[in-house]
C-alpha cells in the first residue's frame, strides 16, 4: 500500500503556480501542506476515494443475513442449471 507524501508550499508560490500544483496533486495523489511564514494555513488533498473497500465489503457480505438451507439448495440447484445451460468455449480467450 501506497503511503500518500506530504509537501508543502509557500501561498506565495501556490498563486503563482496554481495550475501545476493542482495537477501534481491530482496525478501524484500527494497532499500539499500551504505555508503563511513558518506557519501551515492551509491543505490541497486529493479527494477521498469512493466505492467500497475490499475489507468493507466482506464485513458487509459477512453480516447480511444467510438462505435457509431449503433456499440455498434452490439457489445451488439455479446455478447449476445455468452453468449447464450455457454454451461456452473451452477457452474463454478465444
């Protein structure tokens, strides 16, 4: 996993070069830490991501409610018939 950098950058130097410090903020997903003096006043950041990650969508599969067992064997029994219905290559690159 990618830890996100932290620069920074004088108010002076943004306004003059807004445009390109926007840019590297989108494309190197870094946050910019705006300085007033030796003073932080302000940050530029990426926006947070959206969607779902991969550990909170098992959470979420982990706590829907399970089929009883009548309705998983029904389910099971329509996937197999599905699978067998199918008409598919040996290869699904071909």
């Amino acid at each position: 996993m990618k830890v996100a950098e932290t620069q920074q950058i004088s108010a002076t130097d943004l306004a003059r070069n807004m445009a390109w410090t926007i840019d590297d903020v989108r494309i190197s997903n870094t946050t910019v830490l705006i300085t007033k003096g030796t003073r932080v006043i302000a940050q530029l950041s990426p926006p947070p991501k959206s969607g779902l990650s991969v550990q909170g969508l098992i959470k979420l599969l982990e706590a829907m409610p399970g089929l009883a067992s009548t309705d998983a064997k029904q389910f099971s029994d329509d996937i197999n018939t599905v699978r067998k219905a199918a008409i598919l290559g040996s290869d699904p690159w071909d």
